[in-house]
C-alpha cells in the first residue's frame, strides 16, 4: 500500500507540472525531429490507472446541524490505493480546434467497526458499531481545445469544460437499523492549457491543467487537475505511455439530497494503450 503524500509535496508536484507544460512545449525547434506526416484526426487511450486517495467527507442533517468529519480511508476502511481502468479520447474538427473525453470509476466499498461516533445525515453511529459503506464515483470529462500554437504535430492549446464527478453515498449499520443513502452529481466548469511536444520523431511528452474556482448557492469550492505523460509511437496507429494524474477539489454541496462538504484527493500513475485515425 502506498505512504500518504504530504500537502508540501502535492504543492511541489503542481508547481513541477506547471513549470514543465511550458517548458517542454515551446522549447527550441532544434530540440525536436517531429513528423510533419499530418494531424491526428481522432484517438483512443486504454488505460490501468493506478490510484491513490485521500478522501474527507461530511453529511449534515436535513435540519442543517453539521455532521462529523471523516476520513474515508481511515475511519470507514476504504481502500486507500487500486487500479481501475480508465478512458480518454479527443476529435479534432481541425488542426485548431478538437474534442476531449475521459471517463474512469472510482467506486469503493467497505465494512468495518468503527472507532469513534460517526453523525452522518442527522443519524449517530456509535463507536465500535460494525458499519457497511459504499461510496460510489464516476468521473466524467468533456473539453475543447483551441490549439493557438502549432508546429507540425506539437500544439499547445487552451481548454475549455466540464469537470463531472457523479457521486452516490451509503452507510449502513444493521445493529441499529440504520441506513443513510445519498447522491449528488457535479459538474464543474473548469479552464486551463493542453498540449503535445515531439522531442523525437517517435518520443512526445502530453500534458495539461485544468482549474475550476466557483461558488453559487449550491456549490463552492476549487479543483485542480493536472496531466504529465510520455508517448512513444509504435507506428502510425498506434502508441504506448506512462503519465501521472493528480486531482484535488473541495467542495461545499447544498443539494436536496445532499448538504455537507467533499475534500477528496486522487492521483497516480497511467500505463496506456493508444491507437488514432
């Protein structure tokens, strides 16, 4: 199982990401021995994705009193790390303007006796009570891309869309006939860079960051998403890589079905499969 990452060293991995968008795609020409085959008119990505989490949650009751904050991980017993699989995909309309997709499951469950009171939608679970939890997320991402500089096959683009985390919540305890269901789907506006850099005829280096800083009367919050990755093409058609995805968002929730705050972190390594058109 994999060590809990720090918040100084979450700080420095997006510091580092940022600094190397720039840097890896607007390095000298000399730097690079791109094809000028043409453009990619459309891709798939396969992907392992290998997670980490950290995940903190509250529900408050209907009446508005405020439930405790817990830790997903450790005080429920959800895992902490796995692999799920993942999809991304992109159309470009042409060589300026294309498309991106992705989805992946981040779905868990658990049961565990819990070891300190737990309130949870105005219900008390009371310490040492075995509690069963599901707690279901999928992430859904739509994108454009305005590729304001291109060379060849490199571009670096400004982006634009929707950040969806669909998420489903469950606690049940049979010993105190207790049973709290909850959902709430978010889609968040998100703005930010893309963008690809060959450094050889066959070796790119992807990457992009995404932001999303909003508040209205049912949601606030922030998130940051961040991608490095490296691709080396097999041939026209197909490529392989590695990238690591970092994720953080805090979000204030006041829905019908769900009042409380999410503050979940993800990140990990990508091995991945590409083919494209």
């Amino acid at each position: 199982m994999m060590g809990k990452i720090s918040a100084g060293h979450m700080q420095g991995l997006r510091l580092s990401c940022c600094a190397l968008l720039p840097a890896f795609l607007l390095a000298g020409p000399a730097m690079a021995d791109a094809r000028s085959s043409g453009v990619d008119k459309a891709s798939l990505s396969l992907s392992v994705f290998l997670t980490h989490r950290d995940s903190n949650t509250r529900l408050d009751a209907s009446a508005g009193d405020p439930g405790t904050d817990v830790d997903l991980e450790n005080d429920l017993g959800l895992n902490r790390s796995d692999a799920v699989f993942r999809v991304d995909a992109f159309y470009k309309f042409n060589e300026a303007h294309r498309i991106d997709v992705s989805w992946f499951d981040l779905s868990r469950s658990s049961s565990k006796q819990i070891e300190r009171d737990i309130e949870w939608n105005g219900t008390l679970y009371p310490i040492d009570t075995a509690v069963d939890s599901q707690f279901d997320l999928d992430i859904y991402k739509v994108a454009y891309t305005w590729s304001f500089w291109r060379k060849d096959r490199n571009f670096l683009g400004a982006t634009g869309g929707l950040y969806i985390a669909d998420t489903g919540t469950s606690l049940s305890a049979d010993s105190i006939g207790a049973r709290e269901v909850s959902s709430a789907t978010a889609p968040l506006p998100v703005i930010g860079l893309r963008g690809q850099y060959f450094f050889t005829q066959n070796w790119s280096v992807r990457a992009s960051g995404e932001f999303f800083f909003y508040e209205s009367g049912d949601w606030d919050g922030d998130l940051v998403d961040l991608y490095l990755g490296v691709d080396y093409e097999l041939s026209d058609r197909f490529a392989v890589g590695v990238g690591f995805n970092s994720v953080t968002f805090d979000l204030g929730v006041s829905k019908e079905n769900f009042t409380g705050q999410l503050d979940w972190g993800y990140s990990g390594g990508l091995v991945f499969l590409r083919g494209r058109l």
